[in-house]
C-alpha cells in the first residue's frame, strides 16, 4: 500500500504527463487495453490520478502497461521521460520492474536516469561491462513487400519467447524478413543487435567462434568459446540473428546452451530446417499472397496482392517503363501463381522484362509441356549470396543438406502431381512394390527440410505436396536417376487401381467420401492419363477414362472428359473391341451432357452396335440408355421412353440396383417431358427409384430423383411439395458441388417464385444458373431451351429494364454457396 504522500507524488506526475500530451483518461486506458490490462476510468483515476486517502495497491502489469501508453508513439520531447518512469516505478514500490522499463528508453537516457537513484541496487545493467562493438545489421536496399502481417507475428513471438527460429524452402524470403524484424525491434535490446552470417561455414564447431568474431569478443587463453562467450554476455540484454543456420544444424545444442546461460539473450534464426532443441519457437515463412486466378480482379485492384506487388516493383527497377495494365495483367498474375509466390522466384522472372514481355515470359516458363524451366529464373543481383544467383542454386543447396535416402524419395516423390497421400507414396515409391512401406525417417527429413508441405483437412488424409518449382527441380534429379520410367508406371497403375475402386462406389453410401478424394486426385489422374496415352498404353487410359466417366460428369468436368476420350479413342487400333465400345458410349453421354445431343445420338448407336456384336448385356443396356437421353434432349419423347424401357429391362434381368436407379429416373423424365397424360406414370418411377435409392445409400441418386420428382409436381401445381424436393435436391447437390444439377434446381425454384408473384427473384435465381452454365461451358439441351426462353420473357414482362438488370447483374456475380441460400431463403425452408 502507498502512503497519500506516495500517492500524491503519483497523481502530480501522472497527470503532468497527460497535459503535457494533451491525453484524456479515456485515451490512456484505450491504450493500457492494448496491453492487457482493462481498467475503468474509474479505476484508472483511483490508482493512479485521485482519491489519494484511499491507498490502493498498483499492481506490476498496471504500471508497466501505463508507462507503454505514456511512451509509444509519442512525440519524444513531450512523452514520458527515463526519470519519470524510474520515479513512478520506486514511489510504486515496484524497483524490480526497472529491467522491464528499461528497453522503452534509449539506453544513455536510462542509465542516467537510475544513476540518480541513492539505491546500490538500481546500478545500470552492464556498468561494469564496456558496450559490445557489433557490426551494423545489414540494410537491404529494396523494400520488403508484403510482408507486414508476418513481421508483427514474428515480433509477438519473439516477446514470448527467447529462441525464434524462421523456417521455410529456400528462396522464401527467410533473411529478409528477420533483418527487417531485427532492425524494427533493435529499440527493446539496449545492449544491441548482432547478425551473424553463417552461410559460408560447413563445421558446426565453427559457430561459436563466428559468433564471437561477431560480437568482437577476442578469445581468451585456455577458455573455450562457450566460457568466453557466456562471460562477455552476461546479462546483457541483446539480440542475435543467426542466418543460414541450417548446414550447421549441428551446432544447436552449443546454442541452447548459450541461451540457458545468458538469461536475457535472445536468438532469432533463419533455417531451412528446424533446431529442434528445447525452447524454440518456429515460423514458417509462407509464400507471398497470390491473386485467384479462376475470378480474376480488376488490373488495377492486381497490385495489391503482395507477389504481384514485388513482381512489378522488380519488373520497373529492371525495366523502369514496366507498368502493370490490363494487357499484361493476366500474364503477370499466372506468372506469379506458376512461381508459388516464392519471392527469389518471383524476382528472378522479374529481371527477364527487359528481354521479354509478361505473356512471352509466361509462355516461356512454362514451355509447351506446361512445366516449369528453371533455366529462365536466373541472374540475380551480383551482391548476393551465388546460392541465390539461380533458383536451382538454391534448390542445389537444399538438395545438398539431405542424406541419400532422403534425397531418393524427394527425387521419387515428383512423380506426383499436386498432392497424394501417405497410402500412394507407399504404394507407387516403396523399394519393394510387393510389401509396400513408407520411409518414415526420410518423409520426415524433407518436411524438416521444407522441401515438401503437410496438410490435412476436417477428416481427410494427410496430403504432401510440392511447390511447382521444387517439383521441377525433383524432376531433373529423378531423370537422372534413372528410376523414371518405373516410377511413372507405378504411379499410372496405382491412380487407375484408385479411380476403379472409386467409381465402384459412386452410386453408394459412402460416395461422397470417394468423391472427395478423385476431386483430391485430379492432379494425379490427369498425370497418369498424360504418361499412358505417351506410352501408348491406350487399353489402359481407357480403363481409367471409363473410371473417371462419371466423376467428370457429376462434378462439372465434361468438356476435360470429352478431351480425354477423343484422344484416347485417336488410338482406337490399339483397343479390344469392348474397351472401344466402352469408350465410344461414355463420349456419348459425355457429348449429351454438355449439349450436343446429335453426335452423342451418332456415337450411341456406334457403341450399340459393338454391344450387340459381343452379345454384352450390361454394355446395350449402357448405351440404350444414352441413347434415350440423346432422343429427349432432340425432342423425340416416344423414341426415347422406348430406349428407356429397353433399358430397364435388361438392368432388371442383371439385377444391378444403381443402374435400375438410372433407368427408372431416365425413364421417368423421359415421361415427364412426353406431357402431362404421362406425369403420374413419371412419378411412380421417381417413387420406385427413391426407394430403391434409401435401401442402398446413394445419397446423389436421391437428389436427382427428388430434383425430377420437385420439376414434375411444380408442373401439377403442387408448389408446396415441389419446392420441398427440389430445396432437399439442392442441398444435396451442394454437398457433391454438382453445378449442372444446381443450375437445373434453381431454374425449377425460380418458376415456383415466379408463380408467387416473385419475378425479381427468378431473375436472380436465372441468372445464377446462366452464371453456373458459363462456367462450366456447357449448353442447355434442346429440349431446356423453350422453357429457358419462356421463362425469362415472363420475367421481362413482369419487371422494369433497370430493376432486371441489376437482379441479373446480382445473380450473376453470387458464389455457389451464396446463390444456394438465396435460393433457400427464397423458398422458405
């Protein structure tokens, strides 16, 4: 407790602070907040500015964040002085917060401020110690971009702790970012900043005596350098930064035993891999923020992405006429994407505007294969370290510090494409393809390492990956190994293993699971359809289109589908007569699908014919069924209902539940769209189909079934039950991101809105499906297209031209998941 008189002198020096800065009470406690420490005004003038009979205790936290709040940007001649601050801190009773206070004053002012103090405990710290001479902390001549959000974790983390390590892949921006952080936190280290270079040291026994030629410490006769480091140390308050600590990694425990002894030094360093020793605290630096390439911004909203922002600041100091517009703005951003973000990357390219356009620089990395050519990213700055001259120096570097196992499976490892799991690693890297085990040791070498990423979401699998330029590099050393071909093929033969397991249980209970994972997998499956079709194994990438038939139609990717079997069908010599058939049905349903009802009718009965040569029961009832789909979408509804009842038929007499499925909901629509004589027949197909879909768990075939159900009573005039299908439909589609069915839901929901009087929002819920359409390059089918056209004559009819084109323009611009609750909303339910 302080005496009145103790608190008067508080209250008096306080509040000479205040007016000296023009500060109000409510301004000061804003600021303690910022501290951790919530006081009312009330409280705040209690303690420290009135009501001095009332004695209350300042506890430690209240005066420290005070004295923050009195000196944090402030003017200098108006803020809290040294002495004031060692004043507040004794008539506080509170002495032993001095090392606390000290590192907000300049070091000469505090210690003039304690040598006014009688006390023989309050000697300033290292009095007896003459100042350290520390070589200047490197100044980087261009600015650091992008980074600020990084540099204030990095600066929150290194006062919470006392060893930092900053971690990442080489060329990531590591040393810029703790000289950048060292130099904005020097103010808090009265004894000094020390950087250390240890680039150009291999033994780690010579990190010590670096360090000490540093610090300007001589060595001592007959001490070792631990002994003279701890002794020259002491307890000053100091910072050093360790850079390029990863050769001599080594070395960690000197470290750590250095800090153990020196309680207020403080370590931050950058590596490639982590210290692993007690106390260390780790950030991974990330690559530089990348704009979406899939919704572009505006050219003039690019810059503000901070690896768009770096590319242009390095592009005019090579070029000093390179400016960012609409031309080239797409290229620079893809440049950036292709490069991952990675600053050294992204400069490097950079450098090349003076020889080469963005789209030319762009066509060039990328080359005609779509892979990178790390020969292009060369010609840094001649002042750096020649590790960073070229980005396969760096990654040389890298590659250099693993052991040879290590560097097998990083070499092993770029056969993938985009992630993979632990399971495909096994399978497709193992030494022993016949017991397949994971390299525990090494897998965990290269995540120290940053050579490859680990990430794992909700419930799914931990995925590896490879940044693009890594990838590349693993490539080059892979070819050289001579182990390419082998693995290729192991990886071909394990994604088609994949995708066969996969699509037999698409039509089943656990088929979103599965849909997940080829969504995951594309990468992969893309690769190994590439590498197939190369190898001529046309059979195979046959097999593996025919598994992927049906992923590429529920999620969207039709045309990429239609890509695929055109060039696998281009070496119909070298298929079996069933691969063919198979292969010529599924381009068919594919072409129905994205509105080309004609070439799949010509395709189907190509297919048919082949079926019926090899009397194939299961293949003729397949393309029956594609071909009834062609014949409604061309208006012919009488063929159609009898390609489909041809087509049950036979799924009956096979007794394959998810096929019955299909040609019950095929057949259904088919009756559907012959009018309305047919609608009940139509839905006791639908309600046939629903049941036989609740008993084996295929939660898709619900939703189409309730989506054709939803569009069948809408036309009865059942708005109630409609909507309630096709809102339950919708939910679902959203789940498996089945945009094509979500486009057909919300044109069936916008009628019902239109038939409540709601024309605005059909017009939304239209324009989202036209949105969706776009996107997916997909044309309605013919048989669509009458309703489309009346449909939105309805709504133009209904709403004036200013009012339709901005809920157009609305409609247009929602996200899936934004347009689905819009819909939802609009239904009510």
């Amino acid at each position: 407790m302080h005496t009145p008189t103790e608190k008067q002198r508080i209250a008096a020096l306080v509040r000479q602070i205040l007016r000296r800065n023009r500060l109000s009470v409510v301004a000061v406690v804003g600021r303690m907040a910022g501290h951790g420490v919530d006081l009312s005004e009330d409280q705040f003038e209690n303690r420290f500015t009135l009501r001095v009979d009332r004695r209350p205790h300042i506890a430690p936290a209240e005066l420290l964040a005070l004295l923050h709040a009195l000196t944090e940007r402030l003017p200098a001649a108006r803020r809290c002085s040294a002495n004031e601050a060692v004043d507040l801190a004794l008539l506080s009773g509170l002495p032993s917060l001095l090392p606390q206070i000290q590192p907000l004053f300049p070091p000469a002012e505090f210690a003039a401020a304690l040598q006014r103090c009688p006390s023989p405990d309050l000697t300033p710290p290292n009095a007896l110690n003459p100042p350290l001479k520390l070589q200047p902390i490197p100044r980087p001549l261009t600015a650091m971009i992008g980074r600020d959000a990084d540099q204030a974790d990095v600066i929150r983390l290194l006062s919470c702790g006392r060893l930092l390590t900053l971690t990442g892949p080489g060329g990531c921006g590591k040393t810029r970012l703790a000289l950048h952080t060292a130099g904005a936190s020097a103010h808090a280290f009265p004894d000094g900043v020390a950087f250390v270079a240890l680039a150009d040291i291999a033994e780690p026994a010579l990190v010590l005596p670096t360090l000490a030629h540093a610090l300007s410490i001589p060595a001592a006769p007959e001490q070792p350098w631990p002994q003279v480091l701890v002794a020259a140390i002491a307890e000053r308050r100091m910072l050093l930064v360790l850079d390029n600590f990863e050769q001599v990694v080594a070395a960690a425990p000197a470290l750590s035993a250095l800090l153990n002894a020196c309680p207020n030094l403080q370590a931050l360093v950058t590596s490639r891999v982590t210290l692993r020793i007690s106390g260390e605290q780790q950030f991974v630096v990330p690559p530089l923020g990348l704009p979406p390439l899939d919704s572009p911004p505006p050219s003039h909203e690019l810059a503000q992405y901070p690896a768009v922002a770096l590319f242009c600041e390095r592009a005019r100091a090579s070029s000093p006429g390179f400016a960012l517009d609409v031309a080239n703005a797409a290229d620079v951003a893809a440049l950036c994407v292709a490069l991952d973000g990675m600053p050294l990357a992204i400069e490097l390219a950079a450098a090349r505007v003076r020889q080469f356009a963005p789209a030319q620089l762009h066509a060039y990395l990328l080359g005609e294969r779509g892979r990178l050519d790390l020969a292009l990213l060369t010609g840094g700055a001649r002042d750096l370290p020649p590790r960073q001259h070229t980005l396969r120096a760096t990654l040389d570097w890298s590659y250099q510090l693993l052991d040879l196992d290590s560097q097998a499976l990083f070499a092993h490892m770029a056969v993938f494409s985009g992630g993979y799991t632990a399971e495909a690693l096994a399978a497709v890297v193992a030494a022993q393809p016949e017991r397949p085990a994971l390299p525990f040791d090494a897998l965990a070498a290269l995540l120290d390492h940053h050579m490859i990423f680990a990430a794992a979401y909700a419930e799914e699998p931990m995925r590896y990956r490879m940044l693009a330029t890594v990838r590349e590099y693993a490539l080059e050393r892979l070819a050289e190994c001579g182990d390419l071909a082998d693995i290729q093929r192991r990886h071909a033969r394990y994604y088609l293993s994949l995708a066969e397991q996969a699509a037999s249980h698409l039509r089943g209970a656990n088929q979103a699971i599965w849909f997940r994972q080829l969504e995951a997998e594309q990468p992969n499956m893309r690769a190994a359809l590439e590498w197939l079709l190369g190898q001529a194994e046309a059979e195979l990438a046959l097999h593996l289109c025919a598994a992927l038939e049906l992923f590429w139609y529920w999620g969207g990717h039709i045309d990429e589908g239609v890509t695929w079997l055109r060039r696998v069908l281009a070496q119909r010599v070298a298929l079996s007569p069933r691969a063919l058939a198979k292969g010529i049905d599924a381009l068919a349903g594919l072409e129905w699908a994205r509105g080309y009802p004609h070439e799949a009718e010509r395709l189907a009965h190509e297919s048919l014919a082949l079926w019926r040569e090899l009397g194939d029961s299961q293949g003729i009832a397949e393309t029956l069924n594609t071909l009834g789909l062609a014949a409604e979408s061309l208006g012919d509804f009488m063929r159609s209902i009898t390609w489909h009842q041809e087509s049950l038929a036979l799924r009956r007499q096979i007794g394959d539940l998810p096929m019955i499925v299909v040609a019950l909901n095929n057949l259904g629509d088919a009756e559907f769209a012959a009018g309305p004589a047919w609608y009940n027949q139509a839905l006791e197909r639908f309600q046939e189909s629903l049941t036989i879909n609740h008993q084996i768990g295929n939660q898709r075939g619900i939703a189409d079934t309730l989506n054709s159900m939803g569009c069948v009573l809408l036309l009865q005039g059942d708005y109630a039950q409609a909507t309630t299908c096709l809102c339950d439909s919708l939910r679902t589609f959203q789940q498996f991101g089945n945009k094509l069915r979500i486009a057909y839901a919300l044109e069936y929901l916008a009628d019902i809105a239109l038939a409540h009087g709601q024309a605005a929002r059909a017009a939304r819920l239209c324009a989202t499906a036209a949105s969706l359409r776009t996107a997916l390059r997909v044309q309605p089918p013919p048989m669509a297209i009458p309703a489309i056209i009346s449909r939105n004559d309805a709504i133009g009819r209904l709403l004036d031209h200013a009012v339709l084109a901005a809920e157009w323009a609305t409609g247009m611009s929602l996200t899936l998941d934004q347009a689905i609750t819009y819909a939802l909303d609009v239904a009510g339910v």
